[in-house]
C-alpha cells in the first residue's frame, strides 16, 4: 500500500477528522510525524474515530533532516509528504524537494511564515511597501521609536491564531505591549508594522504548480481593537472580481501556487493589502464549513495535488456560508456549557461544536485561543441562513465562575 508522511505539531481536527481519512479514502497508509507523540496516540486511543494512521512516529518535524532521516529509514518510498501545520510548511516542503516530490518551495512557505520576510519579498516585488521593523528586545524598540507611525500594529513574526497581536495608539502602549509579551517570551521576534485600516477579507486558493484558481473568500468581523479576534466569517466577499484577481496576482508574484493558500488582506483606500499569507488550507473549522457550501472533497482534492494529480475541474456552488466564533468575555472555571447539536432544514443547515468542557479553567489571552464554541451553518438562501444563526445564537448560554 502506498503510503503518505503526514507531519503534524499538536493534534487538530483539521488533520484528525480531515485529511487523514481522506487518505484512507484515497487508499492511503497514514504515517504521522510529530514531536508530540504521546498527545496524538492519546487522542486516537478515544472510540468512535472515522480514520487512524497506520503509524505514529516521534520526530523533531521542526528539523527538515530529522524528517528526511525518519522518511529514508521506511522500507519503502513515501507516495507523497504532506502538512497542514503552520510552523512545519518549510520542513515539509524541503523533505519534499529531497525525495523528489510534489510540493511547495520552501523559500516561498519561510517568507509566507515569517511576517517580516513577507514584507521584505512584497517590497522586493515592488507590490506593497508598509513600514516595519524587527524588534527582541527594549534596546531594539528604542532605536526605532521615532520612525514608528502611529498607530502600529505588534505581533510576533511567526505568530499564529491572533495570539500576541495588538494595536498601539502611543509610545506608552507600543512599549507596554512589547514589555508584555517579552516577560512571558523572553527575546521573542516581534514585527511593528504599519496599521492598515479597512475591512477584512480572505481568498481561498488552490494551485497544483501549473494551475492557480479561486474558490472565494470570507468577509470577517472582528473584535474592536486594540485585538483582533475573528468572530464572524460570511463565505463570499462582495468585493469586484478584478479585487479578487488583484490579490490572486499578487500572490502569485509571491511564489504561492502549489497545494491550499488562505489570505488574508484588507480592503483600503488604495486596494487590497495583504495582510498575512498563510501557505496552507484555512483553519478554524472554516475548512469543514468549505466543504459544504463548495460541495466538494476539499481534503482529498488537496492531497490529490501531492499525489502529482493536476487540480479537478471545480465547480463552486452558489450556496451561502456564515461561521460565528463565541469567546469568553472573563477568566474562570467554566461551569455550564451547551451541548454540541446539528440542524437541517430544506434552506440550511448548521452545526454547533463546542471547544471548551464544564470545568475547564478559561484564561483570557485576546486570541483565538478564548474561543468557546463555533457554530457554521450553509444553505441556499443566505437570507434565512442569517435568522437561523441568530436564532442558534441566541440559544447558546455559557456560565464562568470567578
């Protein structure tokens, strides 16, 4: 049987309920590498589980060498090397490119992880030019104090999910917010950078090296600053489709064009800028929600890429698609909380998962990390999607005790 390396950090749903048994479902043995072995065999130790992988190695995948070193001891040559991890695209496409198969280039995935090699490439490419700065330490921030703009953005250079990102109106709270950070994560790479103001949007691309197309893009509510935390996404941008080209090209310039892209960028006065290229399929439980309102095998179609397979002609449905994040507005002991459920209709379905359990202790850290729960719901009528969300809603009720 053919096999696929899965590299993997921490377990996610995306990966366990996703593209695992879409490599069953392709024929697939499932090796998974990760340096958190003992979580992963914890997890698929639980029942009722809709795939397994054959084997679960420890290895350093943050190492490119450690994983080729791991890869070249099966008895057999991998039929393709995958991840959907954040941090582990540039390992995953240098293993890749050593055994020769299909994947991303791995310039291209370290300057899309590292938020200040992103700017400097769309500097590089005369795209977008936003002021930042690299910054470890006080001595660093207060050399570069008096170029900052007002206000700036603060947010670790190889950040995920919101965690660590602020805004900084003043001198006061940029040194504040960096204090903060570096007393938790001494030495920690931060990138200030420029506010962009406008509102938020994604593109959700696919590409087999050849080939790159759209299969659309959120608009995303967030938090007010000075966090950004997403708590809504509605499937579908509402902007020109030569807005969605513009970000398509750019990104293309950038390098990206293999395997599932999500973006990020904000609609300003001047166009769309971008603000984060993340080289890997949308997450969040988004990636789940894509697959019922496109109507199609996201996940397997994603791996079908690394298989060496050209992309499938996509036919992307018309249908409507909202997701609503719910986070805890204090820190506690979580002592109620409401039960996962499903609901179709003829016009619309929805699916409400909660993320926390009753005793769990809540510790507010203005990331995505404070989420709850997570209802989607897709459907013909985007219409009575929206009064079935609010009525979902509304229904949802969380008790935290100090």
């Amino acid at each position: 049987m053919r096999e696929i390396i899965i590299n993997a950090h921490v377990p996610t749903d995306s990966v366990n309920e996703g593209f695992i048994p879409a490599a069953k479902s392709l024929g697939l043995s499932v090796i998974l590498l990760t340096d958190c072995a003992q979580a992963h065999r914890e997890h698929f130790a639980k029942q009722d589980l809709l795939a397994c992988p054959d084997e679960i190695l420890a290895c350093d995948v943050f190492n490119p060498l450690a994983v080729i070193d791991a890869i070249s001891s099966r008895q057999q040559p991998p039929a393709a090397i995958f991840s959907n991890s954040d941090h582990l695209q540039s390992s995953t496409a240098l293993a890749a490119e050593y055994f020769g198969l299909p994947g991303k280039a791995w310039q291209t995935t370290y300057r899309a992880k590292n938020k200040a090699e992103m700017r400097k490439r769309l500097a590089t490419l005369g795209i977008d030019t936003l002021w930042h700065a690299v910054v470890f330490d006080a001595k660093d921030l207060k050399k570069i104090q008096h170029d900052v703009p007002l206000p700036c953005i603060i947010k670790p250079r190889e950040g995920v999910a919101s965690q660590n990102v602020s805004m900084a109106h003043n001198h006061e709270e940029l040194y504040a917010h960096c204090a903060a950070i570096w007393a938790a994560h001494a030495g920690q790479a931060l990138l200030i950078e420029e506010y962009i103001e406008g509102p938020l949007y994604t593109l959700e691309t696919l590409g087999d090296g050849q080939d790159l197309i759209v299969l659309g893009g959120f608009q995303v509510k967030l938090t007010p600053p000075p966090y950004f935390v997403e708590l809504d996404a509605v499937w579908g941008t509402g902007l020109p489709s030569l807005v969605e080209a513009e970000v398509l090209e750019i990104i293309r310039k950038f390098g990206v064009g293999f395997g599932a892209c999500h973006t990020e960028f904000v609609m300003s006065k001047r166009g769309p800028r971008l603000i984060e290229i993340n080289y890997r399929n949308i997450g969040d439980y988004r990636e789940f929600l894509l697959c019922d309102v496109l109507q199609i095998r996201l996940f397997e179609t994603v791996l079908r890429l690394y298989l060496g397979e050209a992309l499938p002609n996509i036919q992307v449905s018309n249908n409507a698609a909202w997701i609503r994040y719910f986070t805890a507005g204090e820190a506690g002991r979580l002592d109620h909380v409401p039960e996962g459920f499903t609901m179709s209709e003829e016009a619309f379905k929805l699916t409400y998962l909660p993320l926390r359990k009753v005793g769990d202790k809540i510790r507010l850290t203005n990331s995505n990390k404070d989420y709850l729960g997570v209802l989607r719901g897709s459907g013909t009528c985007a219409t009575q999607l929206a009064s079935a969300m609010d009525r979902a809603s509304q229904s949802l009720n969380w008790e935290i005790a100090a």
